[in-house]
C-alpha cells in the first residue's frame, strides 16, 4: 500500500546539529570542562585501580598467585560465590514478583511496598547487619530457640547470606518496576485472549520483554552481593576459613600488614567491577540499539 | 454465535462506567460501539471479552451464561487499538501464538500451524513479511498483523477496540474498506468500538450509540441517522444547527425566542433563497464562504443573531452567486424537535 519511498532518519538527526549551533559552548569552556572530569576521574577511579594492580603484584607473580592460593582465600572466595549464588537467583525471583504486582496491578498499600522495598537502600549497611544479630542472635528473639534446635545463623553461613539478601533486595525490582510501568498489560492481555495460560503468558510474552532490564539488575545485583562489607561484616564473627567473604579477608590482610596479598585478593574484586562494567556497558548497548531501532521504525510508520 | 449483555453496570471508584447497559448482538453481525470518549464503549467491549468484569449484569453467548468465565476461555478474538503485537516475536510469530500456546492435546501439528498462518497471511496480504518484527511494519500492516493472529485461533467472535484509532486517514479509509470485506467474507459476529461516526455507519450492519454510560439508540446506519431518537445522537452523527422553537399545530417551526423545546437542523436540510417564500423563513447574513471540497459551506447569522450552518452542491452555489455580508433568506426543509437540549 505504500507508494512513497521510506525517508530514512538515520544520519540526518538536523535537531542534534542545530542544537549544538544554538545552546554550543566556545572551545575553551568545553575544553576545560572536559579537562576537569578527565582530571577527577584519573585521579579517584584510574589511579586508585592502577594502585590495587601494582601493589597486588608488587613482589612479583609468584607471590600474588601464592596469596590466592592460600586455603584462608580460597575459603573467602568459595564463601562469597556460595553467598552471591544464592543472594542472587532468590533476589531475581523475588525481585520480578514485586515488580510484577507493582508494575501492572493497583492495590491497597503499594506505595508503603515499593518504601519496603527502598528499604535496604535507605538503611546504613552495619544496621542492616545489626538487624539480623538483634533477632538471631544469642540475645536477640529468635536466638535461645535456634540455640536450642541447634541452629546457627549468626556468625555462620545462613547469616552471612541472609544480610547479603537483605543489602541486594532493591536491585532487580528498581531496575524492572519503572519498566513494567511503562509497557502497560496490553500484550498480556493480548497473550490472555489468545488462550495462553498465566505462565505461558509470563515465559513467552513479559519475560523477553524485560530481558535486558533484568540482566541489568542481576549484573548491579551479583556486584553488590560479592563486594558487601559492613552488613556481612557484622554478621560474620571473622573467622578465619569459616565466615570471611572476600571483603572481610581482604580487611583482615590488610590489618596484618601483609599489604600485597590484601592487594592480591583486592585485585580480584576489582577485575570482578570491571569485568561488571563490561558486561553492563554491553547490555545497555544492546538494549538501546533495540529501542532506537524500533523508534526508527516508528518514525516511518506515518509514510507507509 | 450471539452476543447478549443484560442490565451491565460498571463503576471505576466514583465515575459510573457503564450504567445498566443492555446490548443484543445476532449471530454473524458487524455492530459498532459509537460514542465519544468516556462513553463507556470500550469498557463494555472489554467487558464482553473478559479483560474486565462488570459489578453486575451478565454476558451470554448463544444464551449461554459467560459472565465468570475469563478472557481465555470465552474464544473471543480482541484486536487493540494500540495493536499489541508481540514486540519480540516476528509477524509469523505473533499469528501463530494463540494456537503454539494450546495444550498438547489440541494443538495442531506443526505443519498444520505453519499452513494456518500462511493462509492468513494471504488473507491480510503480508505474506512477504512473515519474518518481520512488528517494529518494522507501518501502522496499517501492524494493525492487519493483529487482526490476523486474533483469527488464528477461529473465534467465535471478533471484537476490536478501535481499531482504525491510531492511523492516519487514508489508511484508515482503506482498511476499514477491508475489514467490511473481511467480514462479508468470514461472516464471524464482530463487534467494534470507535467514536468516528462516519466508520461507524460505514462499516457496520448496525450501530449502538452510546453517551455517559449508556446506550442511546440501537439501530440500522440508516435508521440512527435518519431517525434519531435523542438530541444527542442528532447531534453526535452530524453537523447540526440547534435553535429554539417548537411544534406549532403539528408543524415543527423555529422561534427567536425560548420556548423551552429546541429545533435542530442539519446544515444540508437548509436552503438559501433570494426571495423569502412567505412561509417558514427567515432573514440572514452572510458571514463566511468555504467552497473548498464537495459541499460549500456557508456560516450566516440569523435575524435575531444566531450563527447559522448551511451546506449546499457546488452547482447551487454557482447558481446563486453569494457573497459576503450579502441579506438572504433561509428555507428549513426538514426540523426535528425535542424537548430538551444535548
């Protein structure tokens, strides 16, 4: 039905350039501006990295691949994947739920979910820790009932992972809340009509819809979860072998003096944020290239 | 299949959606849902789908009760305004969903599926874009996309909610051209909402005008716009011209001043003449001319001051010479009176 040929929006962007030719700073200013945040991002992001790479392999190779090895390391490293393994899948689970109900449903008492749900976010990290010794602790109001079947939660695993779920909570719901909000329950209701059975409806038609979004989340999500500090600090009890995430071994090193295997295990929670970036600056490339290209396709759709 | 409504209800909060509402719908019929916004068509639509539920009242199918049933298992096939397509689906994908997602026992074979979809294809003449995603179609192609997946799995009846809403006009005329087709062709019970009252006596077999929650009038294209029943939907499916009056001795006659009754006219129901007639007349001026498109309209003012519409053939207009600020006379050929104002 289309007898016009398709103008094509690409490369022309004539908004973009008047823009620039009407709000465009003079060179100097945009030269010193930018000077500026390369200035302060060498100075706090690079040159701190280049410090935890350089002391990390300050005495050479052998004795950064030493410090890793040691079963105390492998322990903390084994600790934190089990933490994140776990804090991770439940809070993916539990995220897209209270995201799902919030995102497309109205109901009483949403707004105080969504401030539960910011809770962790709000909250000082060492409170958060707190919270947990306060009810499973010896003296806390789960603790003598735990004690007497047996249970340890605090100052052991279950604690450990705990706090970590707690600190995590908000990640993949922010992430996919505003999403849900805007794609409305049209395609659902589409997917409902067609026959599709709640399940088939939320595996086939919303989940690749917020996809990226949730990759998103659990990437920022699993970042979190492996570098936690203060909540899991207060939990832990800081024993050696038995209850220290890499965080807690890299501060103990670090009080021991033994400045380059701290750097050592450091370093790996480093790569782990770079890699993390990557990983990140991936996903929104991908998902931006998706959304420009379907708001292309919107621009010509008045022509065909 | 038949579509029956009886006595549906709907709030939202305060706003009265739908206020005892009662709807017939015979089997194989093309029925328009016409009212401006807030009107309550939508709602009842989605209400016959079971995408919303009704506060009270009930829906029956070919006399069967259907009011608790869901949306999936009433078999009805809903097209949306903002069409709804699967956005990560390509278009062969989006038709084949509704019969991919049927459980393992009534599923048709893959080859089955494959030739279902290719036929439909056809049948909205994309069959060259089957791998497309939605987002690479234009609006129109977009909209048959979903009015084919809504078929796929052979409803009982089509129900589509705007569904020419979004397009721009000549598209519009197009397809909703097609769709009549359509329906002569599948002869399946459809109902369409819309508030363009020129699609709603074009397309359809019978139109349910509807205002503030409720039906105005039910009736034939013809019969609604010939025989309105209310001022509303006087007014509602044509330009009109509203002045006081009332009827004199079974006579319907305009008055210049308020007699508690109202006379409406269409602007094509008035004749311009140069000399009065010495019956029902009366004396304007002429304001503005627009002899641009197929009709000249004209905008006068009455004697007493009221703004008058005329419309006429541009032959006529040839015939009569009008200018502006020129003195005429103005023949109403056809008045329809009601008691009270829109």
């Amino acid at each position: 039905m289309a007898t016009t040929l398709p103008l094509s929006t690409r490369g022309l962007l004539p908004a973009q350039r008047v823009a620039t030719a009407a709000t465009g700073e003079s060179a100097v200013v945009r030269w010193v501006l930018i000077g500026v945040a390369v200035l302060f991002l060498a100075l706090f992001i690079f040159l701190p990295l280049a410090i935890v790479f350089s002391q990390a392999f300050a005495k050479g190779i052998g004795p950064y691949w030493a410090s890793l090895r040691q079963p105390d390391a492998l322990s903390a490293i084994r600790l934190t994947l089990l933490a994140a393994g776990i804090a991770v899948p439940l809070n993916l689970v539990f995220g897209v739920a209270a995201a799902w109900a919030i995102g497309k449903f109205e109901f009483f008492g949403k707004s105080l979910l969504i401030t539960l749900i910011d809770l962790p976010f709000s909250v000082s990290p060492v409170v958060s820790g707190l919270i947990y010794v306060l009810l499973f602790g010896l003296q806390g109001v789960l603790g003598p009932w735990l004690a007497r079947h047996n249970l340890q939660i605090i100052f052991a695993v279950p604690g450990i992972v705990l706090a970590t779920i707690f600190v995590t909570f908000p990640f993949v719901a922010r992430e996919l809340i505003p999403l849900l909000q805007a794609q409305g329950q049209e395609e659902e209701e589409a997917a409902l009509a067609l026959g599709a059975s709640g399940w088939q409806t939320f595996f086939r038609v919303s989940l690749p819809n917020i996809k990226w979004g949730l990759l998103y989340g659990v990437i920022l999500c699993n970042a979190r979860a492996m570098g936690e500090f203060g909540a899991v600090s207060v939990v832990s009890g800081h024993i050696r072998g038995r209850t220290n995430t890499m965080p807690l071994h890299v501060e103990i090193l670090y009080n021991e003096y033994q400045f380059s295997a701290a750097f050592a295990v450091a370093s790996l929670l480093a790569l782990l944020a770079l890699a993390t970036l990557l990983v990140k600056t991936l996903v929104e490339w991908r998902a931006r290239r998706q959304l420009a290209e379907s708001a292309r396709w919107d621009g010509e759709e008045q022509i065909a | 299949m038949s579509i029956e409504a009886k006595n549906i209800s709907k709030k939202f909060g305060q706003f009265a959606a739908l206020d005892n509402v009662s709807l017939t719908i015979p089997s194989g019929e093309l029925v328009a849902l016409l009212g401006p916004s807030g009107s309550g068509k939508t709602t009842l639509l989605r209400i016959i789908a079971g995408l919303e539920f009704a506060d009270s009242g009930t829906i029956l199918f070919d006399g069967e009760d259907t009011t608790h049933r869901t949306a999936r298992d009433r078999r009805v096939g809903f097209v949306f305004q903002h069409y709804a397509l699967f956005r990560h689906m390509t278009v062969f994908e989006n038709i084949a969903f509704g019969l991919k997602v049927r459980p393992r026992s009534v599923r048709p074979s893959k080859e089955q599926i494959h030739a279902k979809v290719h036929e439909l294809l056809g049948l909205i003449q994309l069959k060259n874009l089957s791998g497309r995603y939605p987002s690479q179609l234009s609006g129109g192609q977009r909209q048959r996309v979903a009015l084919a997946r809504a078929l796929a799995v052979e409803p009982s009846v089509l129900l589509l909610d705007e569904p020419f809403g979004s397009l721009d006009a000549k598209v519009r005329l197009e397809l909703r051209r097609w769709l009549r087709q359509l329906h002569d062709e599948v002869h399946i019970t459809s109902v369409f909402v819309t508030h363009d009252q020129e699609e709603a006596l074009e397309v359809s077999d019978r139109v349910a005008v509807m205002n503030e929650g409720r039906i105005e009038q039910v009736g034939s294209p013809d019969e609604v716009y010939h025989h309105p029943n209310t001022p509303f939907v006087y007014n509602f499916l044509g330009s009109v011209n509203l002045f006081h009056g009332r009827m004199d001795d079974e006579i319907p006659a305009i008055h210049e001043a308020a007699t508690g009754d109202f006379v409406y006219v269409r602007p094509h129901l008035l004749e311009i003449q140069r000399q009065p007639n010495g019956g029902s007349n009366f004396r304007a001026v002429i304001k503005h001319i627009n002899s641009a498109g197929p009709l000249v309209k004209v905008e006068a003012l009455s004697e007493w001051g009221a703004p008058v519409q005329v419309e006429m053939s541009q032959e006529k207009f040839q015939d009569l010479q009008l200018a502006k600020e020129e003195t005429v006379f103005i023949i109403p050929k056809e008045l329809k009176v009601f008691h009270k104002a829109i």
